[in-house]
C-alpha cells in the first residue's frame, strides 16, 4: 500500500547537474526518515543523503559539498540537488523510506526501483 516514484536519473557530463525526486505515498502515517542511497557497479550499496523526521540530515563525505537534500513535508517528497557530478557518483540511485503505517505498532522501510545515473564524458 506504499508506492515511492523515483525520477531526475540519467546521463551526464562530468561537472554536471542533475536533480532527483522521491515522492512517497499510500498507508503513510508518519515518516521517520527519507532519502537517498546508490549502487555502483561491483560495490555495495552505500547511504548518499538522509533526512530524520527530525531534521537531521546525514551525508556520505563523498558528496558534502556537492550535493544537498531537501523536502517537502507535505508532499512525502525528498530531492537530491547533485551538483559538480564525477564519473565515480556513476551508480543506481534507490530512494529509501523509513515509516510507520496506520495502526502499526513498529516502524517499516521500503525501497524503491531505483534510477540509474551515469556521468561521463
């Protein structure tokens, strides 16, 4: 009953910007946290951004700086700003909720499809 819409994934040149969009809907009663987490080919997937219910917002140290996580509470929606892009931020890019659903006693997460981003020349 929870649906997360992924987009802003695609091809870039080093240097370049793109912007991702996540936004959550369904059995949704309170978000816990909400962001983003990648994929490169060979490696293991590791966080980029996340942001508590709290307002803390987390990065990987190989993206402060360069890339900035927002979002729009009302919505259910969280973006990724991803400026100055390297070859090696290449990766698939999964949108990740953490939540409680109605009438739920524990917390449950949920990943999404994920969007793939590439950078190169």
């Amino acid at each position: 009953q929870v649906q997360l819409v992924e987009s802003g994934g695609g091809l870039v040149q080093p240097g370049g910007s793109l912007r991702l969009s996540c936004a959550a809907s369904g059995n949704i009663f309170r978000i816990r946290s909400m962001g983003w987490y990648r994929q490169a080919p060979g490696k293991q997937r590791e966080l980029v951004a996340t942001v508590s219910s709290g307002n803390i917002t987390t990065y990987a140290d190989s993206v402060k700086g360069r890339f900035t996580l927002s979002r729009d509470n009302a919505k259910n929606t969280v973006y990724l700003q991803m400026n100055s892009l390297k070859p090696e931020d290449t990766a698939v890019y999964y949108c990740n909720v953490d939540y409680w659903a109605f009438r739920d006693s524990v917390p449950r997460n949920y990943w999404g499809q994920g969007t793939q981003v590439t950078v190169s020349s």
